[in-house]
C-alpha cells in the first residue's frame, strides 16, 4: 500500500479537470447545436423569403398580364370598327323605285309617310332567323312589287342575333358581312342578293352555308359587279366587326328610324314607323292590310293611282 503525502491535492486536481473537460465537452456540444440550429433557421428563412419572392413575382405576372388582358379588350372595344360599307350608313340600305339602291343623300326616314304618298317599310333581319324566313316567303314578293313600283322603299338592316346557333360558324355574322359586302360593291344587286339568300336559308342550329356557298350566291344573281372584291370581302370577312357593332347597338335599343328604345327580335318591321305585329302563321294578307293603314288606306281593294299608294295590285299573288 502506497502511502501519500498528507495534504496531496492531485485526485482532485484529476477530478477537476474531468469536470472541466465534461464541461467543455457538453458547451462544446451545445455551441454545436445552436450553430446547427442557427444555420437551418437561416435555410428556412431563406426558402421562406424564396417562396415570397416566387409568390410575389407569380401573383405580379398574374395581375401583369390580367391588367394587359383587361387594356387590350378596353382598347378592342374602344376601337372604331372601321368604316362600314357604303350605301349603309344608318346600318341599312335603302331600295328604291326599279329595286335600286339609293345611293346618294340621306336616309329617308321611317318614322312616318315624306307626303309623297311613298310607304317607307324598315326590316331589321338575320338570314339565321326562322321567323325572318317565314316572313320573307310570306311577303317578300309584295314587298318587292311596292318597291319595284316606287310605291314604297324598303331599309334592309342584316344583323347578327343568332351568331352562336349555328355550331360555331358564327353563320349570321357571315351572311350579314356577305350583304354589306353587296351593298358596298354591287348595290343594285342587294335585293336580289337578300332574296338569294332566304331561298338558301339554312336551318337554325346548323352549321349554315360556307364562305364558298356565299360567294356562290353571290354569282347565282344576276348583274353582281364587282364579283372578284365581293368574294375576297366575304372570305376577309372586311365588315364583320362593324356588322358586330351594329348589332350590339340595336341590340341595346339604338334603333335608327324608329321611337323603339328596346329591340323586340327579328324580324322587326316598321312601316311609316309603326310596327307590325307578327302573326301565328305569318300571312301576306295580314300584312298587306297593315300597310294599307300604315299608309293611310283602310281599303284593301283600292286600285292603283297615279301618286304612288301601296294597293294589293302592286304586289305578286300570296302564298
């Protein structure tokens, strides 16, 4: 057995810095983890600030390209639609007297007789509507003699109400661009022109006759000048846009002619400003007598006179 020196410190000096390195090991071990921990707190903000950013810069393109969405259809809608056809500037083309177009000085008015004994008729029509078609085949005949006479003219006004009834061909849109193509380049021919296309008339809902079966039409009618321009108009689709404009406008009740200030559909019919009633079945005889009084004449038997009065004897037989 080894005796120590009384008083011999060394075990505890040993023991001490035991302590001391255990010590040093766990705050060693604790600097550590908290370095540790500090660098994954500043990963984690950092993907956070990544993730705002992204988010930011995501929600700023959205909102970019919704505020450019929203200036460009500000922009569409503001622009002019262009010049429409000649021969249409209250969106209608005026026949005349032999069914020419007049293609000089205003518009005459509908809203009542000039005092010349001339029945002013104003149609607003799309070549979609069915009901356009029935009235058309019931009295597109009688029209045409007044007119042919010079007993009365006639606004033909195309619009477009039915463009999304047929399959997405947009038809109506077609056909009324077709017509003011007419009426721009051959206005003489636009009443026949009309007349075609009733007798083509497709079904609603279907996809309606094609560029090429219009420009078809077109040279199915006698006299049409200009056939080349009216067939490159027709597939450019030139007045689509303008015929879209008027379309809205008389949709919202910006009826030319007329003291209406709702649109009640197509076909709309005015004679001297009043409007005809449609009937259930559309008849020539109904309608004949309504131009009779329209026109100041309660007697459907009246004969022609020299002043241009509209009597039955001016138009084809009925249906």
């Amino acid at each position: 057995m080894t005796n120590r020196p009384e008083g011999d410190a060394r075990p505890e000096r040993a023991a001490a810095d035991r302590a001391a390195r255990a010590a040093a090991g766990r705050n060693h071990r604790r600097e550590a983890a908290r370095q540790r921990a500090q660098r994954h707190r500043t990963r984690q903000k950092r993907r956070q600030r990544g993730t705002r950013l992204g988010i930011q810069i995501g929600i700023g393109v959205v909102l970019l390209a919704a505020a450019t969405i929203v200036t460009l259809v500000l922009v569409d809608s503001a622009r002019p639609a262009g010049p429409g056809p000649s021969n249409m500037s209250q969106g209608g083309i005026t026949i005349g007297q032999g069914l020419k177009a007049q293609t000089t000085g205003a518009t005459p008015s509908a809203s009542s007789s000039d005092g010349s004994g001339t029945v002013h008729i104003t149609t607003y029509i799309d070549y979609l509507c069915p009901t356009c078609g029935q009235f058309e085949k019931a009295n597109g005949e009688y029209i045409q003699g007044l007119v042919d006479s010079g007993a009365a003219t006639v606004d033909i006004h195309p619009v477009a109400i039915l463009a999304n009834r047929s399959q997405g061909t947009k038809y109506s849109l077609r056909a009324a661009n077709a017509a003011a193509c007419v009426a721009d380049r051959s206005p003489d021919q636009f009443f026949a022109f009309n007349t075609a296309l009733f007798a083509e008339q497709p079904e609603e809902g279907t996809a309606g006759l094609s560029d090429a079966d219009l420009v078809s039409v077109v040279r199915s009618v006698d006299g049409v000048r200009d056939q080349r321009a009216i067939a490159d108009c027709i597939r450019d689709q030139t007045y689509a846009r303008w015929v879209t404009e008027r379309t809205n406008d008389v949709s919202d009740g910006k009826i030319p002619g007329t003291d209406l200030t709702s649109f009640p559909g197509t076909p709309l019919v005015l004679v001297n400003g009043q409007q005809y009633q449609l009937t259930d079945p559309i008849t020539n005889d109904d309608f004949r007598t309504f131009v009779l009084s329209a026109a100041g004449s309660t007697d459907a038997t009246a004969t022609p006179t020299p002043t241009p009065t509209p009597t039955p004897s001016a138009s084809a037989s009925s249906d």
